[in-house]
C-alpha cells in the first residue's frame, strides 16, 4: 500500500505540473498584443498595413462582427511582428512595411540604405510607385516575400490609383499615357490597397451593395464599363454623381463614363491595378 500510495503521489505531482504549465502558456503569449486607439478617420484597411498585420487578423483578434463598424477610443489588440529568418542562410532580412505617407526615398533616408538598394532587393521596376501594406527588404541575402512583378512588355498596360489625390493613371509599361481624378471608397467603405490583377470585364453590369436594415442599401442598373479587379471591386463608368475627386463610393473606383470608356479599351483581363495612398 505504501508503494502504491508513493506511486500515485508521484503521478498526481506530473498532472499538476502539465495543468500548471497549459495555464501559463496562453499568458506568455499575450504578451505580444499592443494596443492601439482608434482616431477620427480611421478604419481596418489603414490600421492593418500601419502595423504590418492584414484586416483579417483584425477581425479575427479583436472578435469584430462587422468590420465597417469601429468607433473613436475603440481600443484593438495588435499582434505582435515576428522577425523571420531564412532557412538557407543565417542573416536576418530586415524589413519594412510600407505606411500612408511614405515614399521610397524616404524610407532610404529613414533607414539610411541607398535608394538603388531598395530597388535592387525589391525589384522595383518604378522607383515612384510604392503603397500603404507594401513590405520592403532593406538588407540581407534573402529575396523579399513579395516582390513587385515587372511589365511584362514595354506595350503593357497598367493602371495605378492614388487614393490620396483621388486619381487615376494609365500607364503603358513605365509611361504615364493617361491621367484622371476618380472617386474612391469612403472612411466607412475604404477602397482596399494592393496590387491586383483585372479578372473580369462588363460592357454593362448591374451592381448592388449594403444592407436596407443598415439604410445604405442601393441598386444601381447598367453600370457602365465594369472592370473587376479584386473581389467585387472595380474600376467603373459613373452617371449617378459627377463629384470626382472626392471619396463618394462604397469601395469601387469611380471614374467619369468617357475616362472608364477609354481604360477599358485599353486594360485587358489580366492586367495589373496598383491601388495606394
């Protein structure tokens, strides 16, 4: 009986070990969440690239039902960023992610790095074309984890949105040929940044959105000049409002019916739509 009870001590010592340390697991890892107070101004889409963290994340952290729906002093968990190393040598890449405001010179001031540097680690084709959530290695031996893709021809066609100045540029290869203002998404429907690719094209479409219980719910029939880019976003002729220029739409690129007119001649599916700030 002794053993036995000896035994059974012996075990009972193990479990209360595993339990104590399951407990202080979860602790350890909260401590990688800052957090951040939302301003006037803000939403998900520009909060997320600040930090180098993607919308979903967000959402997923902070338990965000609807993701249009944050609040002034709403106070958001952000996780932590990980440094990553390359399996192939031991030299840490450091790496930036690029914020509203910034450009590639200066970030190459910021981090004192040339600016051929940048362009050489990044393959950056177009030294002038950098967007909010962009991540950029500054150093090391390591290729980048997202590279921007070159033209693929000095014919191709390719548009770049500027979320800032609210215009658009056509660019054929590293030519501007074109330039117009547009009307982007608002602070509530922010237009999302990236690099896209054009994945369908309609003469006319009829689009929709919002919610009736909300109150912004709308049917607009016969838009003209749709192309989609990312998701259900598009660029788009406009006949419903002639304020261009200004942020008006639900997330859409608006543009005047004879500017879309004349992008869609040019853009083919498959083309590449650079929207930034």
């Amino acid at each position: 009986m002794k053993k036995r009870n000896f035994l059974y001590s012996f075990i009972s010592l193990l479990l209360g070990f595993a339990i104590l340390f399951s407990l202080v697991k979860p602790v350890s890892a909260q401590t990688g969440y800052k957090i951040y107070v939302v301003k006037k101004g803000d939403w998900l889409s520009k909060i997320a690239p600040r930090f180098g963290v993607s919308v979903s994340t967000l959402i997923k952290v902070n338990n965000i039902r609807n993701p249009d729906l944050i609040f002034v002093g709403q106070r958001l968990k952000i996780p932590g960023n990980q440094v990553q190393t390359t399996s192939r040598t031991h030299t840490v890449s450091k790496t930036y992610t690029v914020r509203w405001g910034d450009t590639l010179f200066s970030i190459a001031q910021r981090f004192k790095v040339s600016l051929n540097t940048l362009v050489k680690l990044n393959n950056i084709f177009n030294p002038n074309l950098v967007y909010a959530g962009q991540k950029l290695v500054l150093q090391g031996d390591s290729q980048p984890s997202s590279v921007t893709p070159p033209v693929t021809s000095t014919g191709s066609f390719w548009v770049e949105v500027d979320l800032t100045k609210q215009k658009l540029h056509l660019w054929q290869g590293e030519k501007i040929i074109f330039s117009c203002l547009v009307s982007t998404g608002t602070s509530r429907y922010p237009t999302p940044t990236g690099r896209f690719k054009v994945w369908e094209k309609f003469l006319y479409d009829d689009m929709s959105g919002g919610s009736k219980a909300r109150g912004d719910y709308y049917y607009l029939p016969n838009v003209p000049y749709v192309m989609y880019y990312h998701k259900d976003y598009a660029l788009h002729g406009t006949y419903w409002h002639g304020n261009f220029g200004q942020r008006m739409s639900h997330g859409c690129i608006n543009l005047s019916t004879p500017d879309a007119k004349y992008i869609y001649q040019k853009l083919k599916v498959g083309d590449l739509v650079v929207v930034r700030y």
